[in-house]
C-alpha cells in the first residue's frame, strides 16, 4: 500500500505539489520546501533557455571571377574616383574608431554639416583629409 500526504498553505501548493507527483519530478529529499524546489527548477529552466546554442550562418558561396574581369584592389581610391559609398564607406570607419569630433570639423571646413551638402566635386579632398585622420 502506498499512502501519500500533501500538505500546503493553499490550494496552488497543493496543486503544484500533486501534479510533481503525477509526473515524478518532485525530489525524494524531504528537506526541501516546495518553494525552495520551484525555485531551483524555474533557474534550471532559465539556464536551459539561455543556453540553446546559437545557430551558426552558413557560409556564402564564393564567387568565381577570371582573372582577366577581376579589378586589381587598391588600398585608397584616387582623389578622381571617390564616389558617395566610398566616402560613407570611410565615414563609418571614423566614426566607428571613435572620430565623430574629427569628422565634424573636416565638414565644417567645407560648409557642410552631412555629406549631401558636400559638392561631389569636393570628394577627393574631404577624403585626403578623413584619411590622414589616425
């Protein structure tokens, strides 16, 4: 014969207690209190949460080009050939470095506050002056 007692301040103990039993996840140990065991159990949950491994990105697919198509890369565009990417290309790179206080004077010098009040025709020479920025 088995007997079991459950005993608890309310009907939510109670429950909670009985449904352990039901599906034998309540410890053996006698010493815990109900709320000592929820609250372990609710950390554990949390833990198996934040612990799901991340899903790794597959990788990008390489892109075949010949030799004869392929452009020979330059470390610094000609003052000639900075486009608009080019420039916020290197606009991010400065503010991201922590330059946002250089980057904003190199501007003013040249009555602008954001690059499309720049004449495209001043490209080259802001970007001489964000590059010499270190």
């Amino acid at each position: 014969m088995i007997e079991i007692r459950v005993s608890g301040e309310n009907a939510g103990e109670i429950l909670e207690q009985l449904t352990g039993l039901v599906a034998g996840a309540l410890p053996t140990d006698t010493s815990w209190t109900p709320d000592e065991y929820l609250a372990v159990k609710k950390t554990e949950s949390k833990k198996k949460i934040v612990e799901k491994p991340k899903k790794k990105a597959a990788p990008e697919p390489k892109k075949e080009t010949s030799k004869e198509t392929k452009a020979p890369e330059k470390s610094e565009p000609a003052a000639d050939a900075v486009d608009k990417a080019t420039m916020q290309k290197k606009m991010k790179q400065l503010l991201d470095s922590g330059h946002r206080d250089e980057l904003f004077a190199i501007f003013k010098e040249h009555g602008a506050k954001k690059l499309s009040e720049v004449d495209s025709s001043q490209y080259g020479v802001i970007y001489d002056q964000m590059e010499a920025v270190k």
